[in-house]
C-alpha cells in the first residue's frame, strides 16, 4: 500500500515482469476495522458475539501488502492484510499505538545540525525505535552547511563512534545527496524526525520533480512547522521506496520492559550477557551492577546511560 488519507488508501498491484503497475483507490472493509469475536457453538450459526475495536489505530498502514478486490466503478477495497515483516510505531493517548511504516529496512533518522539544533536525548529515543523493530538506524545529519566542523562533533560524533552510519547533508547546498541517495538504493525505508529539519527537502532533491510540500523555521520558537500531513510511500529512480512521515515533537516510544530497552542501547549489550550480581538487577542502584561498573570505568558515556534511565522510568510509571 502507497498511500493513506481520511479512510482511503491507494493500492498497487505487484508486477513480477517488471514496469508500470495499475494503482486503485480503495476502502476498507468492515471486517478489518474491528476486532471480531464469533460463537464456537456447532449447534447455532455461527454469529459474531463481540466486537472491539483494535489496539492500534492503524489496522492498515503504507507498507503493508494487501488482497483486495476491484469493483465495476475500479474502486477496491482491502479484504486482507499479509504478515509485516517490520514495523515502525510510536503511541498516542490512552496507549493506542500507531503504526507509521510497515515492512521497511531502513529508518533514516534525520535530526538538523542547526536550525533547529540538534537533541541527542531525541535522536537517542529514535535510534531505540529502530534497534527494538531490528531496522537498520541511518543518522542523518542535515544543514550541514549551517555549522563548523566543531559544532557537528558535538551534535553526532558520539552516535558515529557507537557505530552507527552518519550521512551529512544539506539540501540547500546539494551535499551528500547522492551518498544518501546510494544507501537508499533498492530498499524501503522512512525518513522520520522533528518538524523543520528538512526532511522534504531532502526528499526533494533525491527524486527530483517530487516537489513536496517544505516549510520555514519559526524563529521565535527556532520549531519545525508541519508541512508532511499524509504518509506515502515513493519510488525511486534507482529503485527502492521511502517513505516520508509527519514531523514529530515528540517520539512516544512503545512500552518495553527494562531488559528489552537496555537492548536497544547497543554499547550495553557486551555488559549485559553476563548477569549482575543481583539477577532482578534494575541497572539503578543495585550493587554488583554490570552496566553501573562499566559507566564508572568509561566503557559507557554516563550521557547515554542516563537516557537509558530517563527511559526506564517513564515506562514504569506507564
């Protein structure tokens, strides 16, 4: 599925040959948009008992590869949605989850290096949604040209030295956009990330002739304005699909437990194959703790570990 606004998404067909495919607009069906439950009587006809609404607010998202029919009028309408591979997700109120992105290899989290400035206790949460749905993370680093060479160390040499890639762009000034648009190449990612850090924009210049809706910085607040409403899934020349997400404030990570989140922090895991002292070990204030050991004696950036913490907490108090 490319495509979903108000209810409607836009669907096209698989081509095994190659080319062209044919794209229809389609509706849901009723079965998908609740949760059904049907008698297990074999004496009755079989009727539904219960219906509930789903857990996620997203029981179809782009991404997702659907049966559907075709009617006389060539509209369709999704009767199926086929196992994700992956999925990108965040939540919203009362716990509902929302899923972005569905079958994706790539989450290009995309920060600016000023303009707005640079949060690594932001880009930290989006590095963790990709490492627990197992996306490969690519940091992108934009407004290059805004900065010196110091001013971007401080910004994301610390993610770089984790491991994880870290492309420099600038959309104004054409710089990196075809290292960005190589690693692209052949493979379903989404840019995600605040407003106004230029994500469009970036996307603009990858696929020339997208002509995305790009807005401007609000200088009072030096915050993003909302120019991504929709999510759409975009090919590309060379091949491959991206995605380009609403700009959020905020990312509300799904809940985890406290193992499951120290996983997600990838210089962790070497101190974490072997138990603590204490098996129930919180990583907190517990004696004999691994991670506490390795912070102490400079294996861990005590910044990284204290968003770790940060973490923790909100979701125990979820």
């Amino acid at each position: 599925m490319l495509r979903a606004t108000s209810g409607q998404y836009t669907v096209q067909v698989l081509s095994e040959a190659g080319g062209s495919a044919p794209q229809y607009h389609c509706s849901l069906r009723g079965n998908l948009k609740k949760n059904f439950t049907y008698n297990t009587s074999l004496s009755v006809a079989r009727r539904v008992t219960r219906a509930k609404r789903p857990h996620t607010k997203d029981t179809v998202a782009i991404g997702d590869r659907v049966r559907f029919v075709v009617g006389d009028n060539e509209s369709g309408a999704i009767e199926e949605v086929l196992p994700r591979t992956t999925r990108f997700a965040r939540t919203l109120d009362r716990g509902m989850e929302q899923t972005l992105i569905t079958n994706l290899d790539v989450l290009a989290v995309v920060f600016a290096c000023a303009e707005p400035n640079p949060d690594p206790w932001k880009i930290d949460r989006w590095i963790v949604a990709a490492e627990y749905y197992n996306l490969e993370a690519l940091v992108i680093a934009n407004k290059c040209d805004l900065v010196d060479v110091a001013t971007f160390e401080r910004g994301f040499r610390a993610f770089e030295e984790l491991g994880y890639r870290v492309i420099r762009t600038s959309a104004r000034a054409n710089i990196g956009i075809d290292e960005l648009r190589k690693s692209l190449n052949g493979r379903i990612s989404a840019f995600s990330g605040p407003s106004g850090v230029g994500k469009s924009s970036l996307l603009n210049q990858i696929q020339p002739g997208l002509k995305l809706d790009t807005g401007e910085i609000g200088y009072t607040t030096f915050k993003g304005r909302h120019t991504t409403t929709v999510r759409e899934l975009i090919p590309l020349d060379l091949g491959g699909w991206v995605a380009d997400t609403p700009g959020l404030r905020q990312l509300e990570l799904l809940k985890m437990g406290r193992e499951e989140l120290a996983q997600c922090f990838i210089e962790f895991r070497p101190f974490l194959e072997d138990f603590c002292k204490f098996r129930d070990c919180r990583h907190e204030n517990e004696p004999g703790c691994n991670l506490k050991i390795a912070v102490e004696e400079g294996h861990i950036s005590p910044r990284r570990y204290q968003s770790f913490m940060q973490m923790a907490h909100e979701f125990g108090k979820a």
